[in-house]
C-alpha cells in the first residue's frame, strides 16, 4: 500500500527520533558493559549511580516538551525570528536547572546512593559515579532544550547525528578513562560527562548561527523564561506522574516476591523498548499539529492519521507479542518459574498495546496542541485511581504479575486513553 504525503512527514520526522531515541540508553548501555568487566562491586555501584543520573535527567524531558510544540508552531505561521527567541529562553531555563541539579548531585551523591540501598564497596562507586556525571547534567539538560527547538523546525535528523555520534565518542572515551587512565567507575562518568559536552557543543555549532542571522540577541527575556517555566511546570508534574505510576507497580511486583519482580523485569524491559517507537510516532505529533496550528492548517487530518497509525501498531505488536510469548524469557532467564510469569505477563501487555499506542500518540498531539495543564491532570488523576488499586492488589494472597500488568493497563492507562481522546475530540470541534 503507497504512503501518503502524509505519511512520509510523519515518517521523516519519526524514524529520525526514533534513532535518536535509541542512541541516548547506549551511554548506559556502554558504561554498564565497560564496568561490567572491572568487578561485581563495580557494577552494582554503577548500577545505583546510573539509576540517581538517569532518574534526574527523565524528569527533565520537559525541556524538549515544552519546546518543541511552541516553537513548531511560531516556526508554521511565519515567526521564525520568535521561534528562536523562544528556543533561546528555553537553553536559558535549561541551563539554570543544570547547574542547580548538578550541584546537589554532586553534594548529595552519598545520600543518594545509600537510598538506592548501596552499601560498602558498592557505595563508594556509586558516590563516584553520581559526582563525575554531575558535570555533565547542565550539558545533558540544554541538549534537551536544543532538541525541541530543532524538533520544532520539523528537524528530528541533526538530533539522530548528534546522538549517534556522541555513543560512539563515549564509548571511546570509557575504554580510555576506565581502562587506559585506570580510573574505574569515574572514568566512565567522567567520559560520559565529556560527550555531553562535545555533543552539546554540535547543537549550539548549528543553532546559534542561526540566531545571529536572524538578529536575535543572545540575553534571554525573563517574561519568555517564565513562560517556558509554566509550559513545562505541567509537564514536569505529567512527568512525576508517569514516574510515579512505575514506582508504585515495582514496589507492588516486589512484595509478591523475588520471582515475580525479576519477571516485572523483563516484561518492564520488552514494553520499554516498544515505547521507544511509539514516543518517535509522538514526537512525530508534536511537530507536527504544532506547526500545522501555526500555519492555520486544518490540524483534523494529522490527528486521524497519528491515531490510526497508533492503532495499527498496536494491532501489528500485539499480535508478535502473543505469538512469541511463550519465548519471549528464553534470552532473559533460565528459571522456568520466572519465564512462565513472563509468558503471562507478555500475553497481557500484548492485549493493552493498542491502550499503550493510544495513550503515547495522544500525548504527542496533545502537547502539539499546547494542552499541557489538562495532559499533566489527567495523569495525575489518573494516577490518584490506579494508586490505590495496585496497593489493595498488593494484599491479596499472591495477585501474580498477570493480574498486576492488568492493572497497569486497565486501571492506568485505559482511563489516561479515555480522558485524553476525550480532550482531543472536543479541541478539535472548538
């Protein structure tokens, strides 16, 4: 079947995201498998310290959020000079969170470990890597800032090359610093830190050309900070939300014993390498009813098609998930307890991929859509429901992970679906 034009915007600005998306976890994934090989004390410090870093950064994704859709939608009707005034006071912003995220990483690393529940050896290294990543948080957190004022250029390609190669550069420099320097765990921090910077330094090689040709000054407008404040004060309190929701369903998985969280594990890995490609599909959304609302295009034809693509691809996954679920363990484990709960699990995820590919692209439109407030309340609501649900849950005789992968989807994201597509439909007849 042909693709639309349509279609192929849509694909040109997600495929794109999507590699980008994909390429940022292989800063992870290379720190792990590079101090994987020093020693188990090593790994397990990491471990903590990665999950402070990682956790500290996901709650920030405002920064691209509140970016993107504003700047896509000055950059529609004309208003490039605003557009990029826009995306300056957002770097602004971003870089004010930075420092101030950095300095209590730095600080409060020992606390912060010994909450993750390190402790001795482990607990120096996850210090370790908590403080040498510190520098490199403002760098991380304007790259987030860039990228949604490229994002909102309807750009999602300079990110995927500016990703690709900053993994690679990092990899380098832990095999050098860990290995070459003899610096251990620090050493991977501090190469990650370094390709933050070296990437950081490729998005403003290319936006701040721009800005000059366009006359704009480089001093930020404190009205324009504020409002970039506000948009993303919502989004960062969705993003608590989500956060929140997960938390919750671990601690839950946790009490019903060691077998059912190590196979919440893996289930929780498979969903969030699907997610990978429906948030490239939402980002695709954002983009683009963002500009399309500034150009005064009729945004109605964009929103069907995003949805149906959701649908689709919940429809096709799903399909694969329930097919495979049987053995879908097999490379994760070797205990046949844990993979026949996986095997469940997965049949469940599988029938709540369409709720999932629903939820991810109706976020994306309704963030192009600049309907912040009411997206960030309906997941916290949301949120307010399920809680209590997945608690009581967790005092029933053994509620298997089943049952818990049900609630997450029925009990969290199938009222998020509902809520929102409401919001869309009654936007889109105002």
């Amino acid at each position: 079947m042909p693709i639309s034009p349509l279609g192929r915007r849509i694909l040109a600005l997600a495929i794109p995201a999507l590699g980008a998306l994909i390429a940022e976890p292989l800063f992870l994934l290379a720190d792990t498998a590079i101090i994987g090989n020093l020693g188990t004390a090593e790994l397990a410090g990491a471990a903590a310290g990665t999950s402070v870093v990682q956790t500290a950064v996901g709650v920030m994704v405002f920064l691209a959020y509140a970016t993107t859709p504003v700047v896509a939608r000055l950059y529609g009707s004309g208003h490039v000079r605003h557009a990029f005034e826009v995306g300056r006071d957002g770097l602004f912003v971003a870089g004010i969170i930075g420092v101030t995220l950095a300095a209590a990483l730095w600080c409060g690393a020992g606390f912060l470990a010994g909450l993750l529940g390190a402790t001795g050896t482990p607990h120096g290294f996850a210090v370790d890597y908590i403080q040498w990543s510190a520098p490199g948080i403002p760098a991380m957190l304007l790259i987030l800032a860039a990228t949604g004022v490229l994002r909102g250029f309807q750009d999602t390609r300079t990110p995927l090359v500016i990703a690709a190669a900053a993994a690679a550069l990092n990899v380098a420099l832990n095999v050098i610093l860990v290995y070459g320097a003899g610096l251990s765990v620090a050493g991977a921090a501090m190469g990650t830190s370094i390709a933050q910077w070296v990437a950081l330094g490729a998005y403003l090689a290319i936006i701040l050309p721009r800005m000059r040709r366009e006359g704009i000054s480089l001093r930020p407008s404190s009205s324009g900070m504020r409002s970039t404040t506000r948009v993303g004060s919502w989004l960062f309190l969705r993003t608590i939300a989500l956060r929140a929701s997960l938390l919750v369903t671990v601690w839950v998985a946790a009490r019903d014993g060691e077998a059912t969280l190590a196979a919440h594990q893996i289930v929780f890995t498979v969903f969030s390498f699907l997610a990978f490609a429906l948030d490239a599909l939402a980002i695709a959304a954002q983009a683009l009813v963002g500009h399309a609302r500034g150009a005064g295009e009729d945004t109605r034809p964009i929103i069907r098609v995003l949805i149906r693509w959701a649908l689709g691809y919940g429809v096709a996954i799903g399909a694969v998930l329930a097919a495979i679920s049987p053995v879908i363990a097999l490379p994760f484990t070797g205990d046949p307890a844990v993979r026949a709960l996986v095997a469940s699990a997965i049949l469940i995820l599988a029938a709540f991929q369409i709720v999932a590919g629903l939820v991810f692209v109706l976020d994306g439109i309704m963030i192009g859509q600049e309907d912040m407030a009411f997206l960030a309340l309906t997941c916290t609501v949301t949120f307010a429901v399920y809680a209590p649900l997945i608690l009581w849950m967790s005092q029933l005789p053994g509620p298997g992970l089943g049952c818990i992968w049900g609630a997450c989807g029925g009990g969290y994201r199938g009222p998020r679906a509902a809520l929102q597509s409401w919001r869309v439909a009654h936007r889109r007849l105002s």
